[in-house]
C-alpha cells in the first residue's frame, strides 16, 4: 500500500470541472488500496482549501470511513516554513515518498530529470495529476485472441470454422 502526500496546490487550483481528476484520483484513495500522508496534528488539513468545497467535503467523509485511510506520519509542521510544509511531510513518510501536485511546470523547487527532489537528504518522488492517476487507478488488461490454437505453450493461427 503506498502513502500519497497531496499538494494544497492539487486541491486549491480545481475548478468545479476538474471534476475527473477528483473521481480519478482522489476517490481512489478513499477506497482504502492507498493512503494518504497526515502529520501528526491534522495541521496539513488548514491547507485543504479547494474553490468547490462540497467535493472537498465528500471526499473527507469517504477518507473518515474506518479503516483509516490517512497514515499519520510523526512530524509536527507547526515549525517547518510555510511553503515545505507538504515536502517536509512527505519526506517524513516512510516507504515510497511521493507528492502529487497539480502540474510540474508550476512546482516551486527544483526537480532533477525524474522529478525526484533531495529534501533534507531524502529522495521525493513529485507526481503530476495525470500520472498519480495512472499510478494509482487500477489498469485492466484485455486480450482477445480470434483463430488461434494454444497448445504446449506456443500459439498458431487456426481458420477453423
């Protein structure tokens, strides 16, 4: 199960219509397959401040749901300055340290080609939107194999009828 830190910059730059992104990303993390990073205080919630604060509201009713879905991290961010907060917190997680922002380009540190940043000697993996929805929204397979014989393991084609 991977621990997710979500930027305010995710939350407080929706608009209403970025409705997909709430349903592909965040509802995901309520279903309990992830979590998502809260310091010890609950201080990271007072940046939570999206224009549509309904979906805000349901999707913090979705997380409330037992078992916990947010993974309390041992940090106090009352002394961490006002813009680490979030990367102070995710470097605190333990296992994979990964934030999601709203968009690279607009992230205000600098990134190395991976979009790995080095936070106090720890190594955090940044995530756009669009991939932490490819990360964490299951992806199903289909295969359709049409005229074909497996037998042995080796697969030929077959024109039976």
């Amino acid at each position: 199960m991977a621990i997710y830190t979500i930027s305010d910059c995710i939350l407080n730059e929706m608009e209403a219509e970025d409705i997909y992104y709430w349903i592909k990303l965040l509802f995901p993390l309520a279903e309990g397959k992830h979590k998502v990073a809260q310091d010890r205080n609950g201080l990271i919630f007072s940046y939570y401040t999206p224009k549509n604060k309904e979906i805000m509201h349901t999707w913090l009713s979705f997380m409330s749901y037992k078992p916990s879905h947010f993974e309390l991290i041992p940090i106090d961010l009352a002394p961490i300055p006002e813009g680490e907060k979030f990367i102070a917190l995710c470097a605190a997680t333990n296992g994979t340290k990964k934030m999601i922002v709203n968009s690279i380009p607009s992230f205000p540190f600098d990134l190395d080609e991976e979009n790995i940043i080095d936070y106090n000697n720890k190594p955090v993996k940044i995530l756009d939107k669009d991939e932490a929805i490819d990360e964490i929204t299951p992806q199903t397979v289909t295969n359709e194999i049409n005229n074909s014989v497996i037998a042995n393991g080796n697969v030929s084609n077959s024109n039976n009828n």
